[in-house]
C-alpha cells in the first residue's frame, strides 16, 4: 500500500501558487471518481464517492464541504475549489474514515493520505514519542499525533480551508447534535428500521458484479439477505482456517442458500507464503496504526480484487446497535479506565502505572506523560460540554470521531489499495433514523453486559433477513440460534439451549480462526531482531516479550517497531 494505492495523493496547497486545473495541485494524482466543474467551483472526488444528480446539481447552489459530505455517500477524499471567493477545501467523507494527513511548511499546507509518504515528501522523519506513548496505551493515537513528529492527522468530521494566504481547520460534523434525548421504545421500531435500512442501503449496492462479507453472525447475513432482496450479482466471501466457527457457518449458510460462496483460507500457504508482507504491508498503509496481526485483511482484498471492484461489508454494525461490552484491541483496558475515572487526576494515575509503560525509556516519556495530562482533559468524559449526557453517550462520541476511523479505517484505507469497502450500516441516512430510536448502542449502558438488553441490535438484523431473505432466517448462526429464534417467545426459549451448544462446539473450533497466532510464529524472527533505539524504548522489557504466545499488546509493540524501522529505511 502507499505509492501503488488508487488512492493515494499528495496535494501542495501553496497560497503563492496559480494554477488553470485543479489537478496541478497534485504531486501524486489518484485516480479521480469525480470531476465536476460549474460557474462558480470545480471539485475532485476519488475512492468510492457513491453521487446521484441531486448531488451533480446541488453542489452548484451549495457550494461548500457541508453540503460534500453530507450529500456525498461512501468512503472518499474530496477537494472544492470555490472560484467566488477563491477558497480550497480538501476533505474526507462523513466521519473521516480515510485519514489525512498533513503539515505546514513555509507558506504551504502540504496533504496525504499516508504519512510515510508525506515524511518523504517533506523531509521529516523524527519519530513522534508522542505518538508511540499513546498507541501502546490505547492501540491508536488518542487524537491527532502520527508516527512523524510534525505531521498531524486532521482531526474527525474537519476539512482543511485555505484562503487569502491563510490555513484553516474547519469543523462540519458534531456526532452529540444527532443524539436524541427522548428516543422511540426500542420494540416498537423494529419493523420501520429494518424497512429503513432496506431503503437507504440501497444506493451501496450496485448493478455490477460484487462480494458480501459473510461471517457465522448476524451483520454480514442481513446484507446478503439485502442483496437477495434486491435482486442483485453477488458472491459471498469469508476468511478463516478450514476449522473456523465462522468460515463454517458461512459456507453452510451460502451452500443452503444456493449463493455462490468463495473461501479465502488464511491455512499454512498463507501462513507461510503470505502473512510476511501482507503483515507490513499493512503496518506501511495505515501509516503505523495497524499491526501485523491484520494482515488477512491485505491478503484477503488481493484474492478478492481478481473478482470484483467492491465488497459490501457489515463493519460499523454491532458497534452501533449493541453498545460496546469489553476490552481488546478496539477498546484498550487504559481507555475504559480512563472513561471510568472520576476525574483526569484519577485518569492520569491509572496511565502511569498502566504496565505497557515498561516498554519505554522513562525520562523520556516524563514529559510525554505530562502532555498526555492536557489530552486527557479534552476526553468527552471531562469536557464541561458534554457534561449533560450519559457517560456511554460521552463514550459514543468518541467513538464516532477516534475509534471507527482509527479502528475500522487502518482496515478501509489498506483494502483501498485492491477495491473499495461499502459500509451500508454507517449511513448519514440510516443513522438519522436509528438515533431516535432505543435501539441505537448509545441509548444502552455504559459497557452494558447484560445479554437480554444487548440483544435488541440482533432482532433489528433478524427483522432484515425475515423481510428481505426469510429462507436466511431459519439458518442456524454461530451463536447457536437462528435469526427468526430472537422474532418469538418460543424462539427465545431455543436461545439459552443454542447458547449451550455453542459452548461446546467452541471447544473443537479453532483458537487460531484467521492463522494470526501462526503467523506471528512464522514471522517472529524478524520482528524480534529489529533495532530497538534506546532513546525510546526500554530494551530489556522489549526482549523479555521475544516467544510464540501473541497478545495485542506483543503486536501492537513490534508493530511499532516496524514502524520506526520503516521510517528511518523509507
């Protein structure tokens, strides 16, 4: 990923620079979806803006980045020039799942959608110990550090405005503005939600051939269900070992289904032949954010790239409708305690004793420590703004802005390099419907554990598949259950027995379901033997970690050290 992606770009936007075509703004063109020019704009579009002719002839009245991502579907990058008062804005969609990243240098604001290729580009190369602090605590930035001291990444729902000789971020989406204080009885909105996402699902799926993401769940088996609906050319695809849960339930559902099923197996000749590159591959494209132990995601869009240009998937979905319940790599333990702090003092105490911390060179992240304190305080859960929602709302906004595009877009942005990744449940349109209702994930408690009220977002799923695909919800899931079962008093009765028989059959399913724990094995000795700079880090508590057992926290560390190999070699 990087220099041979779709999408990459590098844009120069210099105050003292004239140019006849907005092109020429670019030191390394994408390949552009969207050229569009009227009397008073011209604007370029490129990933996989998804546009209609109200879109066409509403940018010629609205000529603005509000009206671009509000109007503008799908997950893209944007740059409006507006010839009345000569202003440039370059963006990303709603909700910036793509990053940007940018820097100041002299009178221009230079950006990309990679920061090894912009540390390139502009000369920069120090390591941001900043960065490095916060991904080993949280597995992502907190907010807009990079790997590159430097280089920021522009912040979530923001476009940058230049205009007159002066640089300017501009913030067009506030999530706590589509919150609802009063929301619709989640069991009274089963019905019109699912009829809803059926209607503004519709503009992802296209008339050309393309592949939906089937797992053993839920998310996945409604946009089948929503493609057979529609009538539409499609396959289905999942990844996994030949003794996945999931892979196993797909390719039975598909199979019985008589839907066109393709396997992709992260098995030993992935493990062996693959995993390596695709592993720093994937660290490279998501300019460090990633670890290695997603590198089937790279894997996986190259196979899948040889047989269409889209893939629909059910990212975003169970984040939204089921409120967020434990830990691991999305969630870091530090980033629960923190939200569960009673102040910033107390945040602030549990980071600093917070064991990743062993990894790194103690004076030097004195300090780093100290500007942590000042981000912390800017967290939602402390920010007087938002002191009159619940603390699971102040979770959620967080989660909009930091979280789905640290997350799910270091997956989104590395696929792009092969195809573009629809992500239907992340609608503007959908969500404007599902956020006056109970069945929303910010309406729950905060980390809600209890199964009866978390099961609410499966019935909204289940409610889809009976409309669209109702042969899809008497197919057994790998939770045991069918959809149809959370439909019924009775067949909420199967439930606790399905909940039985899928503990047990756990027990002879692989622990290892997408082969990243043998791939770690396979590739470890090169990660173990990058250099590791003192300056930064703890070498003894570095090398204790050396062995076969993986954790997040393992990957997330020699990822970082790739890293920062790469930036020093690149």
């Amino acid at each position: 990923m990087g220099h041979d992606s779709k999408i990459a770009f590098i844009i120069n936007l210099d105050n003292n620079r004239s140019f006849s075509r907005l092109d020429e703004l670019f030191v390394r063109k994408p390949d552009f979806s969207l050229n569009l020019s009227g009397v008073n704009f011209e604007f370029l579009a490129w990933g996989d803006p998804i546009s209609d002719e109200r879109f066409i002839s509403g940018l010629h009245s609205s000529c603005n980045e509000a009206f671009v991502v509000n109007n503008l579907y799908g997950h893209y990058y944007f740059l409006l020039y507006n010839k009345t008062d000569r202003s440039m804005v370059m963006g990303n969609s709603l909700f910036s799942i793509l990053p940007v990243y940018y820097c100041i240098v002299n009178e221009s604001v230079i950006l990309s959608d990679n920061v090894f290729e912009l540390g390139k580009y502009t000369g920069k190369s120090s390591v941001s110990t900043q960065f490095i602090l916060e991904a080993l605590l949280f597995n992502y930035p907190l907010f807009n550090s990079t790997l590159i001291e430097g280089i920021e990444l522009l912040p979530s729902g923001s476009s940058m405005l230049a205009r007159g000789g002066r640089f300017q971020i501009i913030k067009h989406t506030f999530i706590e503005n589509w919150f609802n204080s009063d929301p619709e009885p989640w069991n009274r909105c089963i019905e019109p939600m699912a009829d809803t996402f059926l209607n503004t699902a519709v503009k992802y799926f296209p008339d050309e051939h393309y592949i939906t993401a089937l797992t053993g769940g839920f998310d996945g088996r409604a946009l089948t269900a929503t493609g057979l609906f529609l009538h539409k050319n499609f396959l289905c695809y999942c990844m996994g070992t030949g003794s996945s849960a999931d892979l196993i339930t797909a390719r039975s559902v598909a199979e019985k289904a008589g839907i066109a099923f393709l396997p992709i197996l992260t098995d030993d000749n992935y493990v062996t032949r693959h995993s390596f590159e695709s592993g720093k591959s994937f660290i490279r494209g998501s300019s460090g954010t990633g670890t290695f132990s997603r590198a089937h995601y790279i894997y996986g869009a190259s196979l899948l790239a040889q047989k269409t240009r889209l893939i629909i998937s059910g990212n975003f979905g169970s984040e939204l409708l089921r409120a967020m319940h434990k830990t691991g790599v999305m969630i870091s333990p530090a980033l629960y305690h923190v939200f569960t702090s009673a102040n910033p003092k107390v945040a602030s105490e549990r980071l600093y004793s917070n064991p990743v911390t062993r990894y790194l060179n103690k004076d030097l992240f004195f300090t780093e420590m100290k500007k942590l304190d000042d981000a912390i305080e800017s967290l939602p859960c402390f920010d007087s703004r938002y002191s009159g929602l619940t603390l699971n709302q102040q979770f959620y906004i967080f989660v909009f802005e930091e979280i789905f595009r640290k997350y799910f877009g270091s997956e989104i942005v590395n696929q792009a390099a092969f195809l573009a990744n629809r992500t239907p449940f992340l609608d503007k349109d959908f969500l404007a419907g599902l956020f006056r209702t109970g069945l929303a994930g910010y309406h729950s408690g905060f980390f809600e554990k209890n199964p009866v009220k978390r099961f609410k977002g499966q019935v909204l799923y289940a409610a889809i598949i009976k409309k669209a695909a109702p042969e899809l919800g008497r197919l057994i899931t790998n939770k045991g259950y069918c959809p149809d079962d959370l439909l019924s008093f009775m067949g909420k009765l199967k439930i606790i027995a399905g909940r039985q028989r899928m503990k047990i059959q756990t027990r002879v399913h692989s622990n290892d379901p997408l082969g990243v724990k043998a791939a770690w094995v396979q590739n470890r000795g090169f990660y173990e033997n990058l250099e590791v700079d003192s300056h930064i880090f703890d070498k003894k508590h570095v090398a204790i970690t050396a062995g076969n057992d993986l954790t997040h926290e393992k990957a997330r560390l020699f990822s970082l050290l790739y890293g920062i190999h790469l930036l020093k070699n690149y």
